[in-house]
C-alpha cells in the first residue's frame, strides 16, 4: 500500500513539473555519515530530448579536452539536459532539504554547487585533509593567510581558464532520490562560475576517482549507470552494494582499470584500448597508439561529461576514413566534416557496428547511434555527423556518453575493472 501510493505521489508530482524538470523520487529516508560501511544507493537518470546544436555539443567536447593539452538504498534522477548534451543527477543539498540538479561527470573529483542554493553548509580549513587533495595549482592561498584560514579553491577545466569555478570548500549534509541521506559531504561552495559550459546547470558531481568525488567520499567504492538513448526512458545510477551488473540480462564484458603515472591524471578511469573495427575488419592502427606515455600523457578513458569520443589523431583519420567509405557505401556524399544529409533516421540504422578492442577482450560493439549524431535539418531531412573528432594535438583519447549510450557500465574500484554490457532499455 505504501509503496502504491508512493508511486501515485511520485506520478503526479512528475506531471506537475516543467518539461526539463526531474522527480526527486519519495521513499523512507536513511540517514548516514561519511565513512559508515556497507553504503549502497542508486539514482534515477533521465535524458532529455537530444541536443539538436551539434557545433554546440563538438565545442563542449573540445573544452573538455583542452585540459589535457596541456546494503542501504536510495534513488536520485538524472536527466540529458539540451544544453550540450550533459546528463543531469537531481539531489537535495541543507536542512531543510533543498531540491537542486547538476551535472554528472566521471571526468572531475570537485563536488561543488552555487552556495546561494543552501545557507547551512559550513566551511572547511586549509589544514583539513580533504582541502590539501585540492592540490596546491587548485589552493587560493592568500585565503589560508585569512583568519579564519578557509580552503579557497580555483578549479579550472580548460588548459586557457575560462571554463572554471571559485569558491570555498565546505561541508554539507546531502539527500539522493529515494530518501538516503550523506551527512557531512565535502563540496564546493562556488560563487564564481566562469564559461558556457555549466550553462543550465547548478553545478557539478564529480564522480572520479580522486578523494574528493562522491563515489570516494562515501567510501562507494563501485558506481554503475547505464545512459538512456531514449529521451523518454528512465535509468538508473547504483552506488556501492548496490552497484552490479545482472548477467542474466546478456554478456558482461570487463577490462582492467589502469592508472596513469602523473599524479594530477589519476581522476579518470583509463582502460587499455587494443584496437578498432569497423563492419568486421580491424582496423589498420598501430600497436601502442591508445597507450599511456611515462610522461603522462596519451591513454584512453571514460568520460560521463565529454559528448563527442576524441580519438588521437593518427587513429582519428583512420576511423574517419573507414566510416566515411561506409557512408558513401550507403550512396550517401560525406563532405570533409564527415556530416551528410539523409531523409530519415533509417542511416543512421543502416552503418555497420564499429567494435572498440579492449584488454582481456572485452569487446564493445557500437551501433550507428553510438557513433553518428542527427539533427533535424528540414520538414523531410536530417543532418548526420560524425559524433567522433581528432583530439588534434592532444594524445588522450575520451571516449565520450554518446558512446556510451544504452549501455550498462560498471566502474569498480574494488577490483579495479571497467564492466560494460549492451542493453536496449536502460
């Protein structure tokens, strides 16, 4: 009885809400302090109807990537927002309990929301631990001369500056979807948000693996998602106990996770990429090119917050010359941007599987939807581009939530593997 009528209350509230709004879903709530055992959660994640600005989607990808030139349950929605392709976690943030979004992102550590949006947060010292897991390149200094000697903080992502946001480190007591609660979460207070790329957003969860991120905060230790394709299906974010893949419901395929040497890299989830195929033929790139260089630099990861998948160049022009063969195949003209006009969606259906190798083979066989983007170009046309791009003179290669759409992954730093399986409904 009463989880019907919680579904009643949820139903309704969700038909109240505005087009772009997600449901903060209603269940008993389940109060716990950081570094309490056995933490296990989930969150609802919704996307919305795709972005139809695709130079708006490839220059977010760009920003993202500059910066590399140089047992207990509970549910949260999140959603695609039309901004730019981001996908959007609704949570609570204070006492009382304030409904905001933000968005979610695998790539970054820094929690962090406008402070506006909750006056009970409190605020931490330079001294504290999780301060110091700034880094010192990220530490205002001038305000640890300060009395009180607040942990001010400058977190930029793009090589240039003008994608960032400023603020002080606090703390906060935060409640996901369900009903679980996380009592004294650290985040980011941030006052200065500067650049187009957190447009539509109140700020951002960063889910990586550094100290600072939900996932290590809570002591998760695993997270799984799985990214609808479909604007109008709900799916869902599970947190630690909770966080499994159900064999039963197709082939899970699972690569190591690998560490990149350089200290201020070790936020992202980085794989080992073998190889690419494209229709059933491996593609003709050479051994070593997805590697990590001792430097730091090159490698390939997951990124929840990057839209378009950025290959290392030498690779990139290998792929685009295999797909656009397999466009022409179709009797379509692909011009030098690797776009071309069709009358419907059924070219998109029509590409062949594009198979990413990873070690340990596990294979990961894409669809055209996860490697092709549509906008709408006429009342009978559509424009189809490549959602794949060069990271010119960058090594990393990203490989982006466009391609990881409609599938299961789990990020599991436990046993240190990436877990991956193909789904039709998220």
């Amino acid at each position: 009885m009463a989880a019907a009528r919680a579904g009643r209350v949820a139903a309704a509230a969700l038909l109240s809400l505005p087009v772009f709004a997600v449901l903060l879903l209603i269940s008993p709530v389940v109060a716990v302090s950081i570094g309490d055992a056995d933490v296990g959660f989930r969150a609802s994640l919704i996307r919305t109807a795709e972005s139809r600005n695709l130079s708006l989607a490839a220059e977010r990808s760009r920003r993202r990537l500059s910066v590399y030139t140089s047992g207990t349950g509970t549910k949260a929605p999140v959603k695609k927002s039309q901004k730019g392709g981001k996908y959007i976690m609704q949570f609570s943030i204070g006492e009382p309990p304030l409904l905001i979004w933000a968005e979610v992102d695998t790539g970054s550590d820094l929690m962090w929301y406008d402070p506006a949006r909750s006056r009970s947060s409190g605020k931490l010292p330079c001294s504290s631990q999780l301060c110091q897991a700034l880094g010192r390149r990220r530490i205002i200094s001038d305000q640890c001369n300060d009395d009180p000697p607040l942990c001010g903080y400058h977190y930029a992502y793009g090589h240039s500056g003008d994608h960032s946001t400023q603020g002080v480190l606090g703390t906060e007591t935060f409640t996901f979807g369900d009903g679980y609660v996380a009592n004294n979460v650290s985040f980011g207070r941030s006052d200065t948000i500067d650049g187009s790329q957190f447009g539509g957003t109140a700020g951002l969860v960063g889910l990586g693996r550094g100290h600072l991120s939900l996932v290590s905060q809570l002591g998760a230790g695993r997270f799984a998602y799985c990214l609808a394709a479909d604007p109008n299906v709900y799916s869902t974010i599970l947190f630690g106990s909770l966080a499994a893949l159900d064999t039963s419901a197709g082939d899970v395929s699972s690569t190591p996770l690998v560490t990149n040497p350089k200290p201020d890299r070790d936020t992202h989830y980085y794989v080992n990429l073998q190889g690419i195929s494209v229709g059933g033929s491996r593609l003709p790139i050479k051994d070593g090119t997805f590697a990590i260089n001792s430097d730091g630099s090159g490698g390939v990861f997951f990124d929840s917050g990057a839209i378009d998948t950025s290959l290392k160049d030498a690779a990139y022009q290998v792929v685009r010359q295999a797909i656009t063969s397999e466009i022409q195949r179709l009797g379509y003209d692909a011009g030098d941007d690797t776009c071309f006009v069709a009358a419907n969606q059924q070219a998109v259906a029509q590409m062949p599987p594009l198979v990413l190798h990873f070690d340990d083979g596990a294979d990961m066989s894409l669809n055209g939807r996860n490697y092709l983007k549509t906008s709408t170009k006429g009342p009978s046309e559509v424009l189809v581009c490549m959602a794949i791009k060069s990271s010119s003179d960058s090594e990393v290669s990203i490989i982006g939530n466009i391609m990881q759409a409609n599938f299961r992954l789990l990020h599991d730093l436990d046993s240190m593997t990436l877990s991956f399986q193909a789904t039709d409904q998220c």
